[in-house]
C-alpha cells in the first residue's frame, strides 16, 4: 500500500542528528574560510625532495568510516530518492487517495481535538500514528502515548507504521521536537526530560535497531537514525565514550552524519578546556583511535585561525596522551606513527611502526624513514609494499555533504604511492618506468605526467609509451569543442598526452608522424595548413613571391594558434592551463625548490618537540643525466613563455628576405613580426625595427612600427 504519509515524515529525520549533536553539547565549531584561487593541478615533482619526506594529512570522513568494523545485520547508508506527491499520488487507489486526503487535513491541524474531529474513515493505525505526528509537532507529550498504541495493536493491525512508531515514540521521550529553540507556532522547545525518561528513549531506539538486526524492513534507515539519537542521549547523560562507539558504528554503515559526529567529539576532547574530558575518556581504545585520526588527518578547523599559536602544545600533549595510553599494537597504531613522524618524533615512530603490521600506511611510513636515513634501497621495497596494500579505489576524500562544511583533503594514495616510486625511478635513470608509474595518476598528477613526457623521454621514447599505451580517440573531437579547450582540467589526461607527443613531434619537424597524434578535428586541420605552407616556403622551386606569403602565412598560424600547433604543454608556455599564466613551477629547475628540509623547520617551529640532533641530508632527487635531457628540449633560443612567438616572427623574417626590401609587403611583414614580441622582448622587437629602418622604404604608417601595421601586399612591384 502507497502511503505517502510514511514519505512526509520518514525522509527529513535524518538530517536531525548532527545539528542536534552540536546544539546539545554546545560544540561551537569555526570553520576558517579559506581563500580561493586558480585550481591549479596537484605536482609532486616541483618539490620532490618534500614530496617524498612528507606524510599527507588524512581524510577524517574516510577514517572515521573504518573505525569500527560494518555491521551486516544492518542496512548501508545509501541516498533515499524522493518522490513528487504528483507522482505518488498518481499511483494511489481511490480508497488510498481518500485515505491520505484525510491524514493531509489531520496534520495541517492546530490542536489533536481538530484532527481527532477528522480522523473518522481512517484504521486505527492510520489514526493513530497521525495523531501521534500532530502531537509531535505541536510538542505535546500526548505523543509518547499515540505512539505507544500504535506499538500496542495486535501484528495483523500494525502493517505500515511499526517502525516509524517505534523510531518516533524515542523522538518523542527525549524530546526531539526542533532543531529551534521555538517552533513555528512560537511555543519553546520544553526542557530536556530527566535521565529516566531518557533511558527509556535509548530502549526506544534499541527496540528500532534489534527489529532491523532481525529482518525487518528499513528502507528509510531509521536504525541508522537510531544508533545516532542513541549517541546523542548518551552525550547529554555524560558518557562521550559510549557516544563515540555508537557514531562510530553509523559512520561504519557509510552514514555521513555519524563521521560528522564524531568530529565534534574528537574536537571537543582536543580542546584544552576539556582536559578531565579526555583524560577519562582517551582510556578506551577506540577514542584513542578517533583522537588519532583528529591529528592524522590535521583536523583543526575547530582551532579557528585566531588560536593557531595554541596547536603546537595540543599536539605535543595529545600525542604523549595517546601514546602512554594505547596499548602495544593497538588499531591506529600505523596513524600514529604517521603523526608522530609528521610531528618530528622518529623515535616514537619508529617505536610504533615495530608493532603497526603490514598496512599499505605502515610501509609507506617505514618507506619515508628509510629516504630520511638515505637507505634507498629499503625505501624502494617498502614502497613496493605499499603500493601492493593500497587498493586502487581507496580515496581520502570529501563526500558532497562534507564538502559544504569542512574543507578536507582529496587524495588517493595509490596514486600518490606511485607518484613516490616515480620519483626514485627517475632518479636511478629508469625514465619509462618513471613515466608508468606517473601514469596510473594521470588524471591526478597530470602536470608530472606531461613534464616528464615533455621534458625527460626522448621523443622516439614517448612515442612508442603513447602508441603502447594511450589509445586515440574513436572520433576526432569536434572542432568547436577544441575551440574552447580548457588544457588543464577540460579533456581526459589520455587526450592531453597524445596532442602533447603531435606537438613535440611538430617542434622536431617530423609533421607527417605528428598528424595521426592529434585529437581535435580543428587542431589536426591547422596542422595540415601549416605543413602545407611550409611544404610551398621551402621548395626552391616555387618563385620568391609566393614562397615568401607562404612563409607568411605559416608565421600567422604560428602566431594565431601556435598553443595549439606547437606548444609547450609545462615550462615554457604552460599549455596546460590554456597558456594563461606566464609561470607556475619548473619541476627541473632546483632554484625555486626549497633549500632547507620541512621536516627539521616544521619540528622546530611548529610542533614544539625538541629538534633531532641527526642531520637530514637534503636532496633534489634529479640527477645529471635527468637534468641534461630536460634541458636539451627547451628552445635553443628564446626560451620565453609563449615561444612560439618568436618562432613566428623567424619564418616572418624568412618570408622578408624572399621580398624586394623597398615593398609594402616587406616592411608589413617586418613590422607584423616585431608586433608579435616587441611587448615581451622590446630589443628583438626593436632590431627588427632597425632592419626596416636599414632596408626598407618610408611609409605613413611607420611611425606605429611594431604596434599598428597593415596587411602586407604580396604583389610583384613594379
């Protein structure tokens, strides 16, 4: 039977939870906003020495879901799809129709006497699990009783509501009438009943989770709303540790308002105000782990930035505090060890990571340990470890909901693991495994995939990794699309990388291989133009004239669409973003790298703990011979952002010297080339300037040199 009574009120409960947490517990939670800027592409190779000594930060909705092991007997979290009334009611009997008119006029009542008044023709059921939401909602306690005879009918009379009563007679014991402190009739919200009414509340909710464990329905995931109004109750009689295990579990079952929770409650206990708080309650080991993945995942929205001064000593004293009393081996012991690495205690994690087991996290960690101690050898074996751990899919990262709340990180450390063994591998000379392992982040690491496709592989290398591994595209994208191609985020990385080898092979000349490479119709189509017109400029048997507009006309290609034809995806001209900013890293050049190591400046200037006497040798992580071939691929000359431009104006000056150096034609070329530089490199532009002052005829329009010029006439002079 389709009754949309059951809709009305079953889908907004669970929004409740949370929101009721902070409000009953008085967690007053600040969230920084945080500034906002270009989305430029995650690099690991502009800084290679910190990307391979850093531990990333965590991401608390991830962990907080892995906390407690899912619990099969109960439902997982999944989004209920709403239903229109229109449509609902379109499925509906006569008699369902009649039916839910009437419970639509109950509840739009002012008073239970009015709904009473028009609840005849409805099943006791029906009437009373209406009367018992109106009493609800003008927050009568009459509700406890609706909802308990509605609880007492035999089976064969109780159908439809037995769950949502019992769900919403403990919403009713505690009190659970607004998320305001009045209710849209002005009435207060009445005070928090005593701790026996209470108790009965969390006997309520059990009876809904044990109904579910036994096979009942609960397509609305009420025993899910259940574990979390439980939690809540036992946070307002004082037992937070009970609290934690009970948001742990609706976390587990892939609910977001549990691991919301359950930050609010780790940010509570990492408050300094609430030491006798968490000094109680960090005996259970699973709050011990909660507190971990707090400091693993850097999660100090709560701090607020005007505290920032305070965190040095939090950390140092929650890390002594879970440390003494964790028990050896525990759970999070791996997260531990990662923070207290992150925090410059390596004897600590060194300590843990004996008993931290074989996780994917354990041996990333011990992979650092081994780089801080120059033992690459055994970093290389962790990190194959590791990688061997890490599943594929495993992301630390926001959910929709959280990403409207608290900025967290996004990262998936397979990928990352693999970006990390790049490195080493470009490092001892393995550059095709270099550019594998980088590869299987391409989408994530994008920028050191085509940094090392650009400026690392020989181009017969990357050709034969692209013909190997990248597949073309079935059908040339369309040349509007290409038109407004956004580099960096608008097509997949597969794309990218294939026009990327058709402009490196269109720098080296080799234009008949570099065609077939090209993904966008329009792009291909430009290529062939100006192949075409090089083809006619170089071939001596064609007459000046015509050789020279060809040179031209190449050189305006060059100029117009050059980031298409033959750019640079990184350094120099940054394809990548659509060539709109003039820099944004060189990952080969060591000048703008850091010079001293984060790991010894973050111990000593931020979490307080004593600085470690042993020296940390630091590193570029690119050896010579990488160095070499990221040179020898950069222009040989003019080596500026937007290259191409100077490219362009050379075949302008090539296209000068097949005309007559007394013509309109040759003083426009001229002219047009220096306009194309003269803003970027005002003596290149102004040497051209002295060659037509040198060569060339007096125009009207000279004084404008290099900033209005004409179209050139290429027509033979008389």
């Amino acid at each position: 039977m389709l009754i949309p009574e059951r809709l009305t009120i079953k889908f907004p409960r669970k929004s409740l939870s949370c929101l009721s947490l902070l409000m009953a517990t008085s967690l007053a939670v600040s969230v920084p906003v945080n500034a906002c800027g270009p989305d430029f592409i995650n690099r690991l190779l502009v800084d290679r020495n910190s990307t391979l000594l850093y531990m990333p930060e965590g991401n608390f909705s991830f962990e907080a879901g892995k906390l407690v092991d899912i619990d099969n007997k109960l439902p997982r979290w999944k989004e209920v799809k709403a239903i229109s009334m229109e449509e609902f009611r379109s499925r509906m009997s006569a008699e369902q129709l009649r039916q839910s008119d009437i419970i639509d006029q109950m509840r739009a009542s002012h008073s239970i006497e009015q709904a009473e008044a028009l609840s005849a023709g409805l099943d006791p059921e029906q009437r009373l699990y209406t009367l018992g939401a109106v009493a609800f909602k003008l927050m009568d306690p009459k509700a406890v009783d609706y909802f308990s005879q509605v609880l007492a009918l035999p089976e064969s009379e109780r159908q439809l509501y037995g769950l949502d009563a019992q769900y919403s007679l403990g919403r009713a014991l505690m009190g659970d009438y607004s998320s305001e402190t009045e209710d849209e009739t002005g009435r207060s919200i009445p005070p928090r009943p005593d701790d026996a009414q209470l108790k009965l509340a969390l006997v309520a909710f059990q009876n809904v989770i044990d109904r579910v464990k036994n096979g009942e329905a609960d397509e609305t995931l009420l025993s899910l709303s259940s574990l979390g109004q439980q939690a809540r109750i036992h946070i307002w009689l004082g037992d937070m540790v009970t609290a934690t295990h009970l948001y742990a579990q609706q976390a587990a079952q892939g609910d977001n308002t549990g691991s919301r929770s359950l930050r609010y409650i780790s940010s509570t206990l990492m408050n300094p105000q609430n030491e006798r708080l968490v000094v109680e309650a960090i005996k259970d080991p699973l709050v011990q782990q909660l507190m971990t993945i707090q400091l693993f995942t850097n999660n100090w929205n709560w701090l607020g930035y005007e505290r920032e001064s305070e965190k040095p000593k939090i950390v140092a004293k929650m890390l002594a505090l879970i440390n003494s009393s964790a028990t050896t081996g525990f759970k999070g012991s791996d997260r531990l060890a990662a923070l207290a690495y992150r925090s410059g205690d390596y004897d600590m994690a060194a300590a843990l990571l004996k008993n931290s087991g074989d996780s994917a996290l354990s041996w990333w960690l011990r992979a650092k340990m081994a780089l801080r101690n120059g033992d690459e050898k055994t970093a290389t074996a962790a990190y194959a470890k590791a990688a061997e751990g890490f599943p594929s899919d495993e992301f630390w990262g926001e959910s929709a909901e959280d990403r409207e709340m608290i900025p967290q990180s996004n990262l998936l450390p397979g990928c990352r693991v693999a970006g990390e063994q790049g490195i080493l591998a470009l490092n001892r000379g393995d550059y095709l495994q270099a550019m594998d392992l980088f590869y299987r982040g391409k989408d994530v690491y994008r920028a050191d995939v085509m940094d090392i496709a650009e400026r690392v592989l020989t181009l017969d290398e990357l050709k034969g990794f692209v013909d190997k591994n990248v597949p073309a595209v079935a059908e040339l994208i369309n040349s509007d699309a290409g038109n407004d191609y956004y580099y960096g985020i608008g097509f997949a990385s597969d794309v990218e990388l294939r026009e990327v080898l058709a402009r490196r092979l269109m720098r080296a000349g080799r234009y008949d291989e570099a065609l077939a490479y090209f993904q966008f119709a329009n792009h291909q189509q430009l290529a062939k133009q100006y192949i075409d017109n090089l083809k006619v400029a170089n071939d001596i048997k064609v007459d000046k004239l015509t050789r020279a507009q060809a040179y031209y006309q190449a050189a305006l290609l060059l100029r117009e669409k050059g980031i298409e034809l033959i750019s640079y995806e990184m350094t120099p001209d940054y394809a990548i973003y659509g060539a709109d900013y003039s820099y944004v890293g060189d990952a080969f050049d060591t000048r703008y790298q850091r010079s001293n190591n984060w790991l010894r400046d973050e111990k000593e200037r931020v979490n307080g703990i004593e600085p470690d006497s042993r020296p940390i040798k630091i590193k570029t992580w690119i050896n010579p011979a990488e160095a070499a071939r990221a040179k020898s691929v950069l222009p040989k000359t003019n080596n500026n952002y937007l290259h191409y431009r100077w490219k362009a104006a050379d075949l302008a000056v090539k296209s000068a010297d097949l005309l007559p150096t007394k013509s309109q034609a040759y003083a426009a070329v001229l002219c047009k080339a220096s306009s194309w530089i003269i803003h970027r490199d005002r003596k290149g532009g102004l040497k051209l300037y002295q060659r037509y002052i040198k060569n060339g005829a007096s125009f009207d329009w000279a004084p404008q040199f290099g900033y209005q010029c004409p179209e050139p006439e290429f027509k033979v002079s008389g």
